[in-house]
C-alpha cells in the first residue's frame, strides 16, 4: 500500500512538472 502511495505521488509531481514546462513553453512564444 505505501509503494503505491508513492508510486502515485511521484505520478502526480511528474504530471504537475509537465504542465510547467509546457505552460513556460506557451508563454515564451
């Protein structure tokens, strides 16, 4: 169960730093 909690988190900060990135992306152009 905690392997997967973390497993889950680690899911979420990647998503959120993909989301920055791409919105960085968007407002550079």
């Amino acid at each position: 169960m905690r392997a997967l909690n973390i497993a889950g988190t680690g899911m979420l900060a990647m998503q959120t730093n993909v989301e920055v990135i791409s919105n960085n992306i968007a407002n550079m152009n």
